[in-house]
C-alpha cells in the first residue's frame, strides 16, 4: 500500500517499494501538477545512496517525461535540500526525492519537494494518495530529460549562509560523519578542510541505520576522540548527517554527543548573540523545554508544531522565521529556503566555534549553567500496535511516575505527561516506520533514566 507518512513514502524494496509503485505515486503526483496547473514548470528528480535508488530516480524522471514534463535528473547523489533548493531556485513546478532517509537499508523512499523548495503539505500528499486509485503506472520516456548538476547553484548559495573566511581561518579539527549517505563531501567543496569518515557509498550503511543517534556513532565517537588528541592545540568537532543530509548531530571533543535539542539551543544562541538577529522560533513538540527558556530570554516568540518539519515550512512560508527545528535534527535557519538541511546547520555551528574560540561543549555548559540543564533520550519500541497503545493510554492515564505527579498532559501530537519540575514523556506513534517512539527529557541523567523506564513499563 502506498501511504505518506510524516515526510514521504517510505516501504521495504521488493515488497511495497518497487518500480511498478515507484511509477505509479509518479503518475498520481504528475496527475496532481496537471490539476493545479503547475506541469508546464517542470519537475527535479533526485536520489540518496540507497540501493538503486538512482534506478528508481530514473523511473520516475522517465513517467514525467513520458507525460510531457520537462525533467531534471541530477547527474549524482545528492542531499535532499540541494534537490529542495534547486526547485525553489529554478521555480519548478515540484521535486522528486528518492530517498528513505534514516530508515533501515532495506527500506528506500519518495519524498515529494513542492515549488516552494519544501516538504510537500499534507493536503498535497493527500490528493497524491487519491489520485492513486484512478493513476496507471506507464512506462515511460526519455524524451524530455536533462540531466543535471545542483551543485554550482546550491553551494553558492549555502556558502554565502556562514562565514566561511572565518571558519577557514579558525583553529578547528572538523571531522565530517555522513553515514555512508548523499552528503559526502559537500564541506569539502565548500572549501572547508576537514577528516570525512564514511564517506563512501555502502548501501548496507555498515548495518546500521543512517540515523545520527549514539547507538550508530560508537566508531565516530572514538574518532573524534582521537581527532581531539592528535591536535590538542585545535578545537576538535565531529559533524554527522542522516542518510539524505538533512539532518545533524554532532560530537563534542572529548566524544560527548550533541543532540538535536542541544543544537537547536547553541543554534538559537549564536543567531542571537553573535549574529545579532531575531525573529519568531518555532519547534516542535517533542523538543527540549531549554528553548522555551531561551526565548523567553531573549523576548522571542515561541510557536510548537506537530511532529514534522512540514509543520514548520508552513509557518515559513508565513513569516521570516529566525530557526525552527525538529528533534530528529532538522534545522532551519532564516535566510534559507523554508527546509531543513544539515550542511547549513553545520556551518552554522562551526562559525559558532571560530567566534567564541570554544568547543560546542563549553559553549553548551555555559547556557545551562546560566538556564538550566536538560537531559534527553528516546525509546523506540517495534510495534505495528502504536496507535492503539497511545490512545490506550488516553483512556487511562497515569497520576504519576518514576514519583513525579503529573502536572499537565497535552495530545497535540501524540501523548505528553508535563511533571512539576519541567520534565516530561511523550508517547508517540510514528509516522515513517511500525515504532512507538518514547520522548523523555529530564532535570538530571539520574532522574531521565528513571522517568524513561516508568514510561517504558506502561507499554506491554
């Protein structure tokens, strides 16, 4: 069955996703831009590192040819915001990613990219899914592709986002992580000398899934240690991205992991601070409660979203919008397209360093000294039942847990039990994969670990 989930159609190859599929959502969605009138602009194919999915990319750039749309097929592999970007910039009428992102790598996926250079809204993913009843997969034509190479067009843009003189003359050790994915590379070609380790194309992804949590970084973290130790005289920096590039994380010096909640805040302080900035934040409802401290700091106003960074173009697209941001590491940053892309953020972060002459680390330790600490973590429990354990949940909510009474409980995406000390637990069902994600932040690592596993005996 083909259904969009929180960003795309994502399936396991050979059993949901195949080329027949793959040509008939190209069909539906191509039926889509002949009804808003939007085929005569054209359309972007794109594709990650996954396993043929330049096949499938080729598939689907051959039904919008066949269907008389002019087609740009990228020349390569490439992040899933250089494909966004080159929609925007070239004013097409939509883009085509191939790419299951952070999912496992037996799994590929269709991300649709509307004109304005984002993740596609739900009512056009919507009306994708019905048109699927009435679409036929065609085979296809050649006629009408060019290939194409984003990379001229989307580093002259990225590069003009940092300070690129003054992260190249900063003492910095970068180490660049991008998990076997599409992003390898693009520091390099901005010019930027760093150490990339896997940066080769591998399907399998070293088995595991190209996802930037700390239970797929257990060699990076090492190598960043190391990186540390040969130049101690440098600010040493480990820099990942997901599959597709169009999330981060990053590792501190001394093999500490920076999570998406900890980026979003140094983000947030360095747009601030340094740059001087301002503007609307937006998050979503799974993020760190330390933004909400930041803003109110900073005379910010704070709106939070659903899940899904689609929540967050929307409000883009509405305001200039300083940073918005999601806890699976997508990041905004005013002066962009409204989506989120790990290259920028990174930058973004290394010229955190080159100005303030610290690590990530020491500048983090210093807004929590100031705001407070928070400690984050996640469960991710396989289960094709999450929806019904979250509304189960609903029903029969607990008073209290780990000792802590529950002080609020919010349902505007999933389920999220507030305590009286900032901390909180959200039960969620997810909306790209069989998961039923557990979301847990708390005062103390002590107190996180005891809040997670009280969540976690709730769910049979």
């Amino acid at each position: 069955m083909i259904k969009f989930g929180t960003d795309g159609w994502r399936a396991r190859l050979a059993a949901d996703f195949t080329f027949e599929n793959v040509r008939l959502v190209t069909q539906a969605l191509v039926d889509f831009l002949k009804a808003q009138g939007l085929d005569g602009k054209g359309i972007a194919v794109g594709y990650d590192n996954r396993f043929q999915s330049e096949d499938f990319a080729r598939t689907a750039a051959e039904v919008c040819s066949g269907a008389g749309l002019k087609t740009l097929l990228m020349a390569h592999s490439l992040p899933s915001p250089a494909l966004s970007y080159t929609v925007n910039h070239l004013d097409l009428g939509a883009g085509i990613m191939i790419t299951a992102s952070h999912n496992p790598p037996d799994w590929n996926g269709f991300k649709i990219k509307e004109n304005f250079g984002g993740s596609a809204f739900p009512e056009t993913t919507k009306a994708v899914e019905a048109n699927l009843a009435t679409a036929k997969a065609p085979t296809g034509s050649d006629r009408n592709i060019t290939l194409f190479d984003p990379d001229p067009d989307y580093l002259a843009k990225v590069g003009k986002l940092a300070d690129l003189a003054r992260i190249k003359a900063a003492p910095l050790n970068i180490v660049v992580d991008p998990m076997h994915g599409s992003g390898a590379g693009y520091f390099s070609k901005l010019g930027l000398e760093v150490t990339e380790i896997r940066g080769w194309r591998d399907p399998l992804f070293s088995g595991i899934n190209p996802e930037p949590l700390p239970v797929n970084l257990e060699e990076s973290f090492s190598l960043v240690r190391e990186a540390a130790l040969q130049h101690p005289d440098r600010l040493t920096v480990g820099i990942v991205l997901d599959g597709d590039a169009d999330r981060i994380a990053a590792i501190d010096a001394d093999g500490r992991f920076i999570n998406t909640h900890n980026i979003f805040c140094l983000l947030l302080y360095h747009l601030v601070r340094n740059r001087k900035l301002t503007g609307p934040v937006v998050k979503t409802f799974n993020l760190t409660g330390l933004i909400d401290k930041l803003c109110r700091s900073y005379g910010l106003p704070l709106t939070v979203t659903p899940i899904g960074f689609k929540y967050i173009a929307k409000m883009m697209l509405e305001r200039p919008i300083l940073i918005g941001g999601e806890e699976s590491g997508g990041m905004a940053l005013q002066g962009f397209i409204p989506e989120r892309d790990g290259t920028v953020a990174g930058l973004a972060l290394l010229e955190l360093m080159a100005t303030e002459k610290k690590t990530l680390g020491q500048i983090l330790d210093g807004l929590m000294a100031e705001h407070g600490y928070y400690y984050y973590d996640r469960i991710d429990r396989h289960t094709d039942q999450a929806q019904a354990l979250v509304g189960e949940l609903k029903k029969h909510p607990p008073q209290e847990l780990a000792g802590l009474r529950i002080s609020k409980v919010e349902d505007l995406d999933g389920l999220k039990f507030y305590f009286e000390d900032d901390s909180w637990v959200l039960f969620r069902a997810s909306g790209t994969e069989p998961l039923l994600r557990i979301y847990c932040e708390g005062r103390t690592p002590e107190k996180l670990k005891q809040i997670l596993g009280a969540a976690e005996s709730l769910v049979p």
